[in-house]
C-alpha cells in the first residue's frame, strides 16, 4: 500500500529537512492558531465549569413560590388582600402535578429575611431560623461540616434539634469547642444541636448566618398551625419550569380565590432561567470560539500552502525529472499534499500540547477559588478530534493548490530550466 511506502516518506521528510528554518517558519503560523483555537476552546470549558461549580448544591430545575397581597380585586375581596399558604396546599400540588419530583415546604420565624435573635451562656447570634423538612435539603444542599442534617425521625418524632451554620457557630461557640450535642436558645425555646453546615460562597438562598430546625418542631413551638410560609420546588427532568409554575399558580389562585390575572399575589422565582441563561451563554462562547480558532487556523493553513507554492517552483527540475522517469501525475499530487499533511499535522500536535500546558497552569492559577467562575479550563477529546480532522481536511483542501501546480508542469520544459 501506497501510505506504508519507506521510500516515499524517507523523500518528503528530506524535502521538508532541506530548509529546516523555513519550514519552522511555515509551522509556526499553524502552531499559534491551533494554540489559540485550544486555548479559546478551553477557557469557554473553564468558564462552563466554572458556573457549574458555583452551582454546585442547587438544584438546576428548581422553583420557589410564596405568597404575597392581592393587587386587584375579585370575587367581593379588596385589592391588598394577604394570601397564606396552608401546609394541605403541597399535598393538593404534588397530587395534581405529576412534575413535580419534590416539594419541600417552609416556614421562617418572623417575617421574611427576619432575623432572630439565639442565644447560648450569655453570647447571641442574630439567625434566620427556618422550619424545614428534610427534602429541601435535594434542593439546596447543605455541606456539612460536622454531624447531620434533619432527618425523618425528626419530623415524625417532633424533635427539638437544629443544624447551625458555621456563622452562627463561631458567634455561639468557641473555635475548638464540640457544639454537636450542646443546646442554642431560640425565643425561649431550647435545641440541640446536631450538624454544622458550611454555606455557599456563590449560590446562598438561606443567608450566610442560618439555623434549621424541623418543620413539626416549628409548629408545635412557635404555635404555627397549618401555616406555611413558602415551597421549595423541584421538578422532573426534561420538563419545563416555567409550565409547572403556571400550573401551580393556577390552582392556587382558583383556591384562594384570586383573579386569573393577578401578576403580584402569588410570587415565584425560576431558578432554571438562570441556568439556562448560562448554559445558553456558554454555548454561545464556545461557538464563537471554536469560529475564530477555525478562521486563524485556515490562516495558518493557507501559510503552508503558500510555502508550499515556492518549493515547487524551486523543484520544478526535481519535478520534471520524476515525470520523465515515470512518476505519475498522481504520485506527484499526493506527495505534495502529504507534505502539508505533515506539516499541517506536527505542528497542531506542538500547538494542543503547548496549549495543554498553558491551560494546566491557568487552572492552577484561578481554578481553586470561588470568587471567578473558571474551573479545569481543559479541551474534551471531542473538541480536539473534531479540531484536528478540520486541519488535516484544510491542509488536504490547501496542499491542492500547490500539487495541481506541480502536476501542470511540463517534464520537458522543468528540464530546460537553469
């Protein structure tokens, strides 16, 4: 087979070895553009990565609702009229949507974004105190420093247990104290304590100084009733949002006897519009990476295929003389278009593994921190393979030019040359 023929490859590495300082010039266009194709690739994967980390804990197709006052009026009732969600109304929701994957209720003491006051042997903390159940916790999960979280048994048995943050830790306990077993005061009220959560840096729903405590605890010991204060929402994968959240308005509304078109009673917040705005601007930036690095990389392609025009003009009586020996058209094609095969070939490897390097100590660099979203900034075997098959197929396209040259010369003619 022609490929695997000693001969022919031993005469193009000679060719390209003739004028090694040349040929180092001519990869050097395509060792940048495949450098700067890899390294655009890359930091759009770091930036991706990145937003993923910041979400790390969150659910991506999560919903929250709560409720609000009524802005117009209906049915005999005043505008202004204020709406509260009863703990039978999740039940009524997760029974009638079957999208619905988990449906965490909750309640805050005092008013929202309240903050309470908790006390231990004379030091205090000013807290958001939530009364929750364990599901939220596959909504917006907690990392846990020491302990658990709430659990089943907690609900069911109405224990008088909490999960602090690590804030409300340092105002409550000294550094090195064990605060697993010790009990907080809250209005009057004492928990033990049974985990230390550490929150989120980036995506913080709960506050940075919270304190959990079990939903059926919270209605016996603050005297809640039925009432809720919000739900936590997740729903299924592959379906909408923002169809779920239609719906759930939708029954809510018709129980508590709110106009259809009320904008402001019931409120909602979509966390996969955010997630689906990154992911649709990370996409966009790979897009528009992998455009430009295409464009530079055909530059330094047409570099090589220009090169190429010059040593067939300087090899014209090299040429000539294969003709008359019997060298076809053919054979002479392909060696020139393997030629910048080869060229095309080595210098993208040397550009991926320069780039590689580059990406490596830019991870090192900004990966570990939480304040940039750029994390294991790395080109997947995919992005490279269809990189590489794009070069190789342009210097095919490219190395034409040259060898269709090449084949138009006259034997006769390449051997009166001087």
């Amino acid at each position: 087979m022609w490929l695997f023929d000693k001969d022919m490859w031993r005469e193009i590495f000679n060719t390209l070895g003739q004028n090694m300082f040349r040929t180092f010039l001519t990869m050097l266009g395509v060792i940048f553009a495949m450098l700067i194709l890899m390294l655009l690739l890359g930091s759009a994967n770091g930036m991706s990565n990145g937003f993923n980390k910041i979400f790390a804990g969150t659910s991506s197709n999560s919903l929250f609702v709560w409720s609000q006052s009524t802005s117009e009026p209906y049915k005999g009732f005043e505008r202004g009229r204020k709406i509260n969600f009863r703990l039978e109304d999740a039940a009524i929701l997760k029974k009638q949507i079957p999208e619905i994957e988990v449906l965490a209720p909750r309640i805050e003491l005092g008013s929202h974004k309240g903050i309470v006051t908790v006390y231990r042997n004379g030091r205090k903390s000013g807290s958001s105190v939530y009364g929750d159940y364990p599901e939220i916790d596959a909504i917006t999960k907690k990392k846990l420093v020491k302990g658990r979280f709430i659990n089943r048994s907690d609900i069911v048995d109405n224990k008088k247990i909490c999960v602090i943050g690590e804030e409300t830790f340092k105002l409550l306990f000294d550094k090195n104290e064990e605060a697993i077993g010790q009990d907080i005061r809250i209005n009057g009220i004492f928990f033990t304590v049974v985990g230390i959560f550490k929150p989120s840096k980036n995506i913080n729903i709960d506050g940075e100084n919270a304190v959990f405590i079990p939903f059926t605890t919270f209605q016996k010991a603050y005297g809640s009733g039925d009432r809720m204060g919000w739900m936590a929402i997740s729903v299924e994968a592959g379906k909408q949002v923002a169809v779920v959240e239609q719906k759930i308005k939708k029954i809510l509304k018709a129980k508590y006897d709110v106009s259809p078109k009320d904008e402001r009673a019931i409120g909602s917040f979509d966390m996969s519009e955010i997630f689906n705005n990154i992911s649709a601007f990370t996409g966009v930036l790979k897009a528009f990476s992998f455009f430009i690095g295409i464009f530079t990389l055909l530059a330094g392609v047409i570099a090589i295929s220009n090169i190429l025009l010059i040593t067939v003009k300087e090899r014209t009586k090299e040429i000539g003389v294969r003709r008359a020996l019997g060298a076809t058209p053919k054979v002479v094609k392909r060696q020139i278009v393997l030629e910048a095969i080869v060229l095309t070939s080595f210098a993208g490897l040397i550009g991926f593994a320069i780039s590689v390097g580059i990406l490596g100590v830019l991870d090192v660099m900004f990966g570990s921190g939480d304040e940039f979203p750029f994390s294991n900034p790395m080109v997947s075997i995919p992005q490279f393979l269809i990189s590489f098959v794009l070069m190789v197929g342009l210097s095919v396209l490219i190395g034409l030019i040259p060898a269709n040259r090449a084949i138009r010369i006259k034997p006769i003619d390449a051997l009166r040359e001087e």
